[in-house]
C-alpha cells in the first residue's frame, strides 16, 4: 500500500507541474472608463442620473478579464469587481459593488451589477440588484437600478 501511495503522489505532483507550465501569463490592460447613466430603480423611471467608472483590465487568457475599480459618487466612493467575457458580439461583465457613505450618512450598501455591451464599441446597457442596511434603524432596504453604460476616454 505504501508503494502505491507514493506512485500517486509522483504522478498528481508530475500533472501538477505539467499544467503549471501551460499557464498563461496576465497581462495588465490599463485603466477604461464608463459613463454609468441611472434610468430607472426599484420604483420604475428616474430622472438620468450619471456617474464615472474605472476600471483596471487584465486579461486572464482565452476570452476571459479581471475587472477592478472605483465609481464616483456624492456620497462616497462605490467599489467595483468582477469578471467580463467576450461573449460572441457581446461582452458580458458581472461586478460586484460594495459603497460605505461614511462620513456622509449611516448606510452600507452591496450589489450584483450586469453589463452588457457591444463587443465593438463597448457601451450599452446594466442592471443591478442589491441591498442598502441602516446602522441606525438596523434594517435592510433592497435596491434595483438599470440603464446604459457608455465608453468613454479617461479623463
């Protein structure tokens, strides 16, 4: 039994080491930018609200990135990460967002946010679905928001 242990062991160790030669290395893309306009919430359609994404690319392999990165808000920087996919035409990107309003007031907030975008010119449309919490009321507010997503130069 011995024998046939240490066997496996040299040949999981020797696939490990195969595989990790074929990996392929990450490339940091640079910054890109959106114009994130809010068109509608959870209670229907709002006045166009905007807001500037940044994200940091890198390209994993394949058709597959990393997405990290910040958007402005009155009341706080929001944190973005996630994944983006070429997806045929589309690329189709998953972020999560995370935003304390400290100083500014007491709530925190966390949302799934999906982007879907023309692979060519990289603008088009995002929904998200999340949660806000009250430190002073202690309770939970869900939150919906949609609307476009529109490339633009960094400022």
């Amino acid at each position: 039994m011995k024998k046939s242990g240490l066997v496996i062991l040299m040949i999981l160790a020797a696939l490990v080491l195969a595989w990790g030669t074929r990996a392929e290395a990450q490339t940091f893309l640079g910054e890109f930018c959106w114009q994130i306009t809010g068109t509608e919430n959870e209670s229907g359609p709002i006045p166009p609200e905007t807001a500037l994404a940044r994200m940091g690319v890198t390209y994993l392999g394949g058709s597959y990135y990393l997405l990290q990165g910040i958007a402005n808000s009155p009341d706080g920087p929001v944190i973005l990460n996630g994944t983006g996919i070429f997806y045929g035409s589309q690329v189709l990107m998953s972020l999560s967002l995370s935003q304390d309003h400290t100083p500014f007031d007491h709530w925190r907030d966390s949302s799934i946010i999906q982007m879907t975008l023309n692979a060519s010119s990289l603008s088009g449309t995002w929904w998200d679905v999340g949660n806000s919490f009250n430190l002073t009321t202690r309770t939970f507010l869900p939150m919906y928001g949609a609307g476009t997503a529109t490339f633009i130069t960094c400022p």
